[in-house]
C-alpha cells in the first residue's frame, strides 16, 4: 500500500484551493438534525490503519456535508472567523514543524516571533508603545487573564495564594458586553452576582455617569471594585463604549480597565476609526482577534497590558522541573492560564507579509464600504428597518412585516427561512426588547456581488411571508 | 507577481516532507540568546505584501535556526508533543476549512466528529462507558475545568453566582502532582495555601493514609474537601498514584476525583498496563493529552467526566444572540472555558484511521521497549544510577561522579553539556533533593540506534566531566 505523505498532501492542497475556488456551491449551513452526522460513522474505533485516499474519501462523501462554511462569502452570522491563503500554509508548516513554545526554550523563533508580531501588531493599531503583546487562543481566555489579574492586583496578590477574603469584588460592564466576561468572573470566583451590568444609552454604548455611581455606591457598601470592561464594538451592533471617559473614571478610582476589542479592534489599523477612538492608553489591558477580521484562521487572539509584570504576578509558577533560568519576562506559559502553546505568531507573520499592512487596511476598509452598502439597501427600503446605527461592517435590522404580527415571531421566522435556505447564514440580536437580524460583511471574499445577492434572498423571504 | 496558493502549498508539503526524513541533521535545541532571532526582523511591519517563495526563504533562514525540534528522535525531554504524518494532514484540512465549532450549528460535523473520536478514545483506553468525552486545548485547562466544576459542585452552584463563600475549600494532590493543579487552584480563586499537598512513598506514588488523616484534619477544623487530584503517571517520573484507594476515599466523603493521565494515559491503550491500572471507574474526571504520545500534534487534549453536566452546569451561560435550541448537550463551548473551538477531532480521527488501533499500541509498546532498553544501559553502567524505577519509557537517573564533588552539580552540569551539544535534548526533575536526568522516549519515530546513539552521546559528556 502506497501512501505517501508528500502524494496525500499535495492532494490535500489541491482540494483546498479547489475548495476556496468553489465553497459558494455549498449550502453556508447545512440544514442538518443533531446526530445524522455522527450515524454514518463506525461505533468502533478501527483496528487497521487505511490509506489517505480513503480518508479524503470519506471526508469528503461524510464531513463536508456536516460543515458550515464559514469561509462562505455568504456567511454574515456571528463574527467571521475569516481565513487566508497565507494563514493556511503557516498553520501547514506549524503542524509540520510540530513545535509546542510554552517556554523560551522550548523554541526560541516562536517565542520571539510572538514578541514581533505583537509589536507589529501594536504598530499597526497604534496602540501606545508601552503595551507588552502576547497572543492566547481566544478572548474568552484574554479576557479571564485580565480579569484573573485584576483580582489579584486589587487584593494585593492574596487570593492566590490565600483564596478568596472577606470583601466581595466588583467588576463592571455594559449591560451589552460579550458572555465571556460573565464567564471570567464566575471562573474568578468573584460570583456573577458581582458583575454589575451599567445602563447603556440609545446607541448602545456604556452609560458612564451610570458607572460612576454604581463605582461610588458599590465603595460606599463596602464592596472592592476591581476591574472594568469597555467594549470596542459590542458584540450585538459593535457598539464603542466611551472608553477615555471609562478610563479616567478607573484611573480616579484605580481599577483595571480591560479593552474588548475583539471584533472591531481590527479596524483600528484604518486611520479613520483609530482617530474616532479616544482612550487606548488609559486601558490597563486591550484584547483583540485577529481571527476574527485579520484574515488569520482561528485561533489567534492578541493580547496586551500596559506591565506584563501584572501577568506574570498572577500566572508564574515555575515548577523545578522546567526552571531554565529564562522565567517570566520570556516564557509565555507565565503569562497566562496554559502551559503548552502553539506556534500562533508564524500565522500572523505570514499574513502580515503577504498582505501587507497596505492589503489588510484595504481589505477591512472595503468591507466597511460594503456594510454602508447594505445598510443602504435596508434604509432605502420600505418594508425594513435598521434598529440601530451601522458600527462598521455590523448592521441590525428587522423586517417591519404588516398588520398586527408580533414583529419579533415574524422575525424570527423570517431568520429561520433564511438560513434554512443555504444561500446566506445571517444571526440575531435582542436590542431593547427587539428580535433584531444581524448582518456582519467580513468574510474574507466578499464582494458587492455577495451583498447584492444577500439583499435579494433577504427581500425574497420576507416577500413569501405575507 | 504570481502567488498562487497550490504551488506554495505544494512546496510547503515539500518542505515538511523533506523536513521529516532531515530532522536529524538539526540541532535538536538551538544553541542561542534571548534576542538572536528577534534582532534578525524589520522592527516595523511591512507596508507591501511579498511572494510566498520569500517568505518561505526567511522561514528556513531566520525561523528553522531559533527552532527547537520536537520532533528529532534525539528530543528525550519534557513529554513529547508528538507528531506523524496524518496529524499533519488533517491540521492542513482544518486550516482550509476555517470553520469554528463553538456550537453545533456552527459546525455539526466537527461536533458530531468530536463525539466520535471521543467515544473511539473511550473505548481504546477502556474508559468507563459512562464517561462523557470533550476535547480541550491542554491539560492546564482541562484540569482547570475538573477543579472549577468541583468548586461549583461542592458549593451548591452557588460561588458561580455569588462569589466565594466563608468556608475554606480544599484541593488535595501529591508533592509529585503537575504545576496544573495549582495553577488551577489559584485561579479558581481557592488558593494555593489550600491545596494540600500529599505525601508520597517511596516510588513517588502518594500515600493514601496521609490523604485520609488530611480530609478528616480539614473537615474537623471547618475546611470544605472539594477535589483530589490523582496522577495516573507524574511528570517528573510517571508515577501512578493508587487511584482505587483514592476513589474510595472521594467516593466515602463526597469529594470530587479528577485524575491527570496527561502522558501516561495514552498507554493505557496497552492491555497489561491498562490492567495494572485499578481505580479509573471511580474517577468523577479524566485528563489525557493524545498531543503528548498519540501522534496528534500540539493541540488535542482529552477530557471525560462522568456526567456531563457537571460541567454544562458550571459553564454553560448562553447569552441571546447565541441561542439557538440546541444548548448545553451539544454545544461543547458549554462544557469549558473557550467560547470559540478548534476543530481538533479531525486530527484524531485521521490518526486513528490512518495507524489503526493495531498501529497505535504497536508503536507506544515499542516506545516502552526502548525505555527499558535505555534503563538497562544506564543500570548496567557502574557510573550512573537509577534514581526512581523505571514508569513506562521515563527514565530517572543521574551520573555517579567520582570523589567529593557535589552530585547535583556534577549533573547539572552534564545536562547542560549534553543540551549545548544539541545531539539530544533532555530535561530534569528533582526527586528527594536530587537532581535527576530525566529521559523520555515518546518521539513517534524514535528507533533502537537512537537510544543506543543517546546513552554513547550521555557517556562522553560524563567522561569529559572527569
């Protein structure tokens, strides 16, 4: 039996490039039941090995039918976790290289290819020049990391090492940010019954005043605030926190101000938003992905704080058996919750020199110009609204239907049909109450085409629910 | 400019092609300083984009120099994160396909795929049949997960919401348990003056009196037992805790049984070690990383509780945008910490298809024969002695030296000499106060000649010592 690795990669190459040449011929999400997936496959494990053709066989003939494509251009859901050419040769040649950089040692180029990357990163986005970069799996994990330092700069490093005391923590956000800040505090132990959700105004964006005095009230009862977290676009509409003001309010009061950037973060490497965004510098740490609009494949979240010493503080525990000598400043593992790390800069650094800093602005910025071009196609029309303004390339709308339906029943179905179609994969949002469709044009590959063509299956599906 | 992604690809499976069968004319650690890879990059990013053949060109003259090479079967250190050729491929797939399994219907297939390998997993290593399974990053985090879901369980779900209460809860593992275990403790806000580190025997496996006289100490003064971590094989030697005497301790006091099989648990694909294992069935949680000796590259680790919703329990926090009707069971970013998921089941299953269950034991059988083989050679020797008998393929041991010398630096000393060489790599551990060499022959194509070529390249540094 031949089989040989240079013969089934070179296979596999051919099927990706075919794949990217052709991915708009399969339904974006298939219209799938839990477990007929999981039917065709043996029970057993197999006991004899079989030859790469006949994996790629049933790849092909089991999984693809299983798979949303997220690199469909027709994918507007969630955010994108977009992907390149260049991002899928380095996480070839990562897998090839198979090195793991919990430490310096552990590979030198992949600790210091991440400290390059990171500043090239920070350059980029113009984030202020005293940041320290290191890159995590995802912001669900950046953002415990900030929130897990927060808690330990505020009780003096205590709760490491003694468990938690008597005081209760406070952390703060809009009652618009994302679940993984709910999930930080409670994986903190800090209980989301001390998450304290602040009011936001009529753009969705974080009510200050409103934070001012539930900081004031929470001190006054007795209770430590701890950490704040704005958001750099919401999750919902992407939405911009006023960020200098929630700076200021935390420097006043000496709370950590965390960053979400996750999404939109991104976009700071156009000059026109970083310009609209005021108050980076007074963050204490800043995350954002970019495998989420970078056109790098998950996963590869960038994460930066003003001193990493405050990282290191709360994660180094070098055990004997790997102390080297190089701890903290150089080992990433100190920096966060896991040992083991992938080799995620060579990713970064393939697709930064590909494009270019150039191509990644032009890229973003035409998907922004194709947000604008959808929301015009929503606003000129009669029978939809947008509920919200446009943040970027994120639109909420909803059809306005007529007559006396529950607009949220109709829109809801009207979601369902879309998406069962195959044609486009949009999601939802709940903003004041409203069942809202929520439309994201950041795959890598999307034209003016994809957004004409979404427009009309949208219109066409609401058409058949009269 | 022409940059087409099937030639670069075919090049970059040329590459790793031709990099499999060179590997060992590399250093297998690179001989350098903190910042000699890094000063050989531009400090600014790139405005322009190049060609994928000259970028390939500074990877192999600015990268594979800083490059520590995991998978020389000369690298006996740490634990493997062993690699082959189908891992390689299916990480390939991965990437082209760019999807994110946070949910089902973000994917079904890489959910459905996953519950599959998982249940193959299960019954390779006889798992209890009652056993869920989910795929982690590491072992940091699965471990992570075991102790925040004890936390949750142990409080009545109440410090999620909460927050801690006023009892002190109590974590348990031997002085031999990995760094994971109290980095998991800190960051569930417990605190390492919590975890109570057990005694161990002789062969460094803990003692249970010590464990039993401890939880009855902590209950009588106040203190909450939440979790016991058991190690089936502990990094620094592979020692397996008695896992059956500790079941039925956790079992008598309501005490949650997480066991960390992160190496070693990978051979218990081998019938007699699996039957010299007793006590797994009585485990609440189960850890082992297919990255660390199943030919899967870095990252794949497998986590398997006995009721799945102890960890949906303590994770799952679906906010509306995400609500689809499928929560919780199926949508695996509900059983742990990260929101968005790799699609690592791919991996396992084209590596499990591709060597077979046959192929699998046939090769971890055959690392241990070289284990033993390499034990003989040092315990033959009347210069070097074992410190620890030989778990599996670790072997313990340190050179004699002659005369008054102090011993841990004679040896510490040696390893440094035979690191520097870069012919192999190895690391160290400290057992009562010794500093021990520590071997590991886990590497997927470590043969016979590499062994006796280690014990020659050991034997001349040790003779230029004298």
């Amino acid at each position: 039996m031949e089989n040989s690795f240079s013969k089934a990669g070179k296979r596999i190459i051919d099927w990706i490039d075919n794949y990217f040449s052709t991915v708009e011929k399969f339904p974006v999400k298939p219209n799938l039941n839990p477990g007929d997936i999981e039917k065709l496959f043996d029970y057993a494990p197999p006991l004899k090995g079989v030859n790469y053709d006949e994996i790629l066989h049933d790849f092909e003939k089991k999984i693809i039918p299983g798979i949303t494509h997220w690199q469909h251009p027709g994918f507007h859901a969630y955010f994108p976790a977009n992907n390149s050419e260049p991002s899928v040769l380095a996480e070839t040649l990562m897998a090839g290289l198979g090195v793991q950089g919990m430490k310096w040692i552990t590979s030198p180029a992949a600790t210091e290819l991440e400290k390059l990357v990171m500043r090239w990163l920070q350059q980029m986005l113009k984030l202020p020049a005293d940041f320290k970069g290191v890159l995590m799996d995802t912001a669900s994990v950046s953002t415990l990391c900030a929130v897990l330092s927060a808690r330990e700069r505020v009780s003096d490093y205590t709760i490491n090492k003694d468990g938690f005391m008597d005081k209760k923590l406070r952390v703060y956000c809009s009652a618009e940010a994302h679940s993984s800040v709910e999930k930080a505090v409670r994986i903190a132990g800090i209980g989301s019954d001390n998450l304290v959700k602040i009011e936001v105004d009529d753009l969705l964006k974080m009510n200050t005043s409103d934070l001012k005095i539930k900081i004031d009230n929470d001190i006054e009862n007795g209770y430590l605030p701890c950490c704040v977290v704005g958001a750099l676009g919401t999750t919902g509409s992407g939405a911009v926190d006023p960020l200098e003001e929630i700076g200021k309010i935390c420097l006043e009061n000496n709370i950590w101000f965390h960053i979400d950037a996750a999404y939109s973060g991104n976009a700071l490497v156009l000059a026109d938003f970083r310009d609209s965004v005021k108050g980076i510098e007074l963050a204490t740490s800043f995350v954002f992905n970019p495998h989420k609009w970078m056109f790098t494949n998950f996963d590869a979240s960038a994460f930066f704080v003003k001193d990493s010493s405050l990282l290191t503080k709360t994660f180094s525990l070098v055990p004997p058996y790997l102390q080297t000598g190089h701890e903290d400043e150089i080992d990433f593992s100190n920096w966060g919750i896991q040992l083991g790390r992938r080799f995620r800069a060579l990713k970064l650094w393939y697709v930064i020199r590909t494009f270019g800093v150039d191509g990644i602005k032009e890229k973003i910025g035409k998907h922004i110009e194709l947000g604008k071009r959808f929301e015009k196609y929503i606003s000129d029309s009669p029978d939809f609204e947008i509920i919200t303004p446009r943040n970027l390339n994120i639109i909420c709308f909803r059809y306005k239907s007529t007559g006396s339906k529950d607009k949220n029943a109709v829109n809801e179905k009207l979601l369902e049909s879309i998406n069962n179609s195959g044609k486009i994969f949009l999601s939802h949002t709940m903003i004041r109450g409203n069942f809202v469709l929520r439309f994201v044009c950041g795959q890598t590959n999307v034209e003016e085409k994809h957004i004409d063509n979404a427009w009309n299956i949208i219109r066409q599906h609401a058409q058949e629910l009269k």
